[in-house]
C-alpha cells in the first residue's frame, strides 16, 4: 500500500466496479446469478436441483421476483451455496452485492497476479488491464462466478510461486468446485509429480464433498461432478458466435445453421460449406494443440521449473481447445497476460503483439454486441460472411497469448 499509484488504480476501480454493478443489478442483467439464487433456494428447501425440471425453476422464479435466469444449474454445490446468504436480501441489493464483489475479486486476483513483478509500472499495467478487460465486464454483467475462480486459480499460483503445495492444492480445489474452470491445472501437478499439491487438493475435495452431502444429501453431492457435461454436447461442433474457441471457429467457418440468438442477423452459410470435414478437422487440430503442448511441457517429472509460465500455458490451451469455452470464459487468460507482462525485459515484438491480443479479445465483445440484433443495420452493412469471420477476432487473440506463452516456456527451459 506503500504504492499510491497502485492504489488509485485500486480505488478508481473500485468505484467503476461499484457502479456498473449497481448498473447491472437494477435492470435484471446478472441471469446467471439468477440461476444460482434458484438453486441455491431449492437445495436449502430439500430439491435436487439437478434433476429438477424446468417448470421447478420458473416456479422458484417467481417466488424470489426473478422473471429470467440462466438455465439449467450446471455448477457445483459451493457456488449455490456461496450465493445462499444472499436469499436474506431483497433481490437487487443481493444481485448488487454479488456483482461488485466479483469486481472485488476480479482486482483481488490482478494485484495477486503482480505481487512478483521488478517493475512497479508492471503491477499498475496488470491491474489497469483487469479494469479494462471485456471479458471480466461481461462476466460481472451476467453475474457469472468466473471472476471468484479467476482469484482462486490466481492465489494457487501464487502459492505454488512460494512453494507453498498445500496451499496450492487448497486454492485450487476451491476454484475447481465453484467451476471447473482450471480442470486442466490438475494434470499439470501430476505431470509435474506435486504431490502435496495433489494430497491437498484431494483432501479438500474430500471435505468440500463431505460437507455437501451433510447439507442436501448424497445424490446431489455426486451429480455434481457430471453436471457441466450436460452444459453443452461434446460431440458436436456449436457455431454460436458466443463459442470463443477452435470447435466454434470451424463450426461457424465450415458448416451451416447458425441456430441461436444471433439468427436473424448472422446468415447460415459458412466461408467454406464443408461439415463432412468440420469434426475431425477439430478433433485432430485440437489434438494437435494439447500434444504441441505437452512437447513444450516435456519431460515429466518435477524438475525445477516456472510453475506460473507452465500454468499459464495449460490455462491458455485449455480455452483455445476446449469446446465450452464462451466470451466470458476467457477472463481467465488474465493469468497468462501477467504472467506475459511479468516477463517483458523492454520494448519488443512480444510486447507489441500481447497488446494487439488484448484489443482483439476486448473488440470481439463489440462484434458479439452487433450481430446480436441491436445494430441490425450495422450487420446487414458489414455483410454475413465478414459476420461470420468477425466472431473469430477473440479467437486470433487467444491464439496469439498461446504462441507468446510457448516461446516464453521454451526461453525459461533454455535457461
């Protein structure tokens, strides 16, 4: 705090934080913690929230003044059950408080982010580009749990960085059973033989779990684990602009129908009408990006290494391959950013193209706000095949943050 700099930046965005969450809350935005109010309502009243129909959620809707949420619960037990002291506030103050301290997190996480960095202007930048980032917006926006995740993945990392493996593994099972966001962390610690991250993060799974099945029972308690599978098929390509990863991007450019919210603005036809070829197109890229990666990651075993270069690396593949990816996911890429802003050294081509990936990660929201149907003229000015090219702008970014993340591991492993 001896940092005044740092602190303005904290305060000021604080106060940006404060008020879009008022912002949010008073015109019904956050529906994902909307979602999350509705499950956290029927677990506490002995429903397994799960297996519960749709007609359940409605119900439990009305009863709390919610007219739209998010869908299915498809989350863990301890978002739900992070959200449920929230029931005793009227909905707005709740939904408000919930939004702006996923803003608190979101700050949180960037100044954990920095805390090793030789440049006070480095810290400043990590933190100014947290407050500005699209994806982090977008999740206070819809009062999404991905900023909560964002702080405990950052903490685990930042343990790790202290050698601290039971902390570590603690922070990561938190992060993991509010949304299984950092999955691929886990087999980064076998690949790496943790093995005390690996205990801890065992032991805590275990007492989070136990806890669960005393508070709604064993069902639910184990239905957790599947649920996010349910959230999307993961067998089939999805051209939702919103699928911010190599299974959308092939799926928009190779295959028609786009069948979502964004239908009537964005046409069907792909660049290239080619569907026989989408899916294994997908799988062997994707494939062939895990392997690249894990080539970049080798050998095995726990050789001394940058354990924030390779986490960022594992969290950067993750989101580029993975197919659940959507816009807002991709506040977690806020991690591989510091950890690439922690390793500039001067001006250089790797500064220049960090910055680029930033703006094209923030400007594919404004392409997603366009072709939404509010700027109908605006689509129809721009034409349906550079709408669809459009929705892979935060694509190209993601893509460029891998190949700055793989030089970054190559270079350390040299040292």
């Amino acid at each position: 705090m001896t940092d005044k700099r740092l602190l303005a930046l904290i305060i000021v965005g604080l106060a940006f934080y404060f008020g879009l969450a008022i912002l949010v809350a008073v015109n019904n935005l956050p529906v994902d913690f909307y979602g999350y109010l509705i499950a956290a309502y029927g677990f506490s009243h002995g429903v397994n929230v799960y297996a519960a129909p749709e007609s359940m959620y409605q119900q439990i809707g009305e009863a709390l003044g919610i007219t739209e949420h998010g869908g299915p619960y498809y989350y863990p037990l301890l978002t739900a059950g992070i959200v449920w002291p929230l029931l005793e506030l009227p909905l707005h103050s709740g939904a408000a408080l919930w939004v702006f301290g996923s803003g608190v997190s979101a700050l949180a996480a960037a100044v954990i982010l920095g805390r090793r960095v030789d440049r006070p202007w480095k810290r400043h930048l990590i933190l100014l580009a947290a407050i500005g980032y699209v994806p982090i917006l977008s999740t206070l926006r819809y009062g999404n749990v991905n900023a909560l995740v964002l702080l405990a993945t950052s903490m685990a990392i930042y343990a790790w960085r202290q050698y601290r493996e039971r902390l570590g593994g603690a922070f990561l099972a938190v992060g993991l059973f509010l949304k299984p966001l950092p999955f691929a962390l886990v087999g980064l610690m076998i690949w790496r033989l943790r093995l005390r991250t690996l205990a801890w993060l065992l032991l805590t799974s275990l007492a989070i779990t136990a806890f669960a099945i005393w508070a709604v029972g064993v069902q639910p308690a184990l239905m957790q684990f599947s649920a996010s599978l349910g959230a999307r098929n993961l067998q089939e390509l999805n051209a939702d602009p919103d699928n911010q990863n190599l299974n959308g991007l092939l799926a928009r450019l190779l295959t028609p129908g786009i069948t979502t919210e964004y239908s009537s603005v964005v046409s069907s036809q792909p660049l290239i009408n080619a569907p026989q070829i989408a899916i294994p197109l997908y799988w062997a890229l994707g494939l062939a990006w895990v392997a690249i990666s894990l080539a970049l990651l080798w050998p095995i075993g726990a050789k001394a290494r940058l354990i924030e270069c390779e986490a960022a690396l594992v969290i950067s593949t993750t989101h580029l391959v993975f197919p659940l990816t959507s816009y807002y996911h991709l506040a977690m890429l806020l991690i591989p950013m510091a950890v690439l802003i922690e390793s500039w050294h001067g001006p250089s081509w790797d500064v220049i193209a960090l910055i680029v990936a930033y703006f094209l990660i923030d400007l594919q929201a404004l392409f997603l706000a366009l072709f939404s149907g509010r700027f109908i003229a605006f689509s129809l000015l721009m034409g349906n095949s550079q709408s669809n090219l459009s929705y892979g702008i935060g694509f190209l970014g993601e893509a460029i943050i891998w190949v700055l993340l793989a030089h970054l591991v190559r270079k350390t492993q040299a040292i």
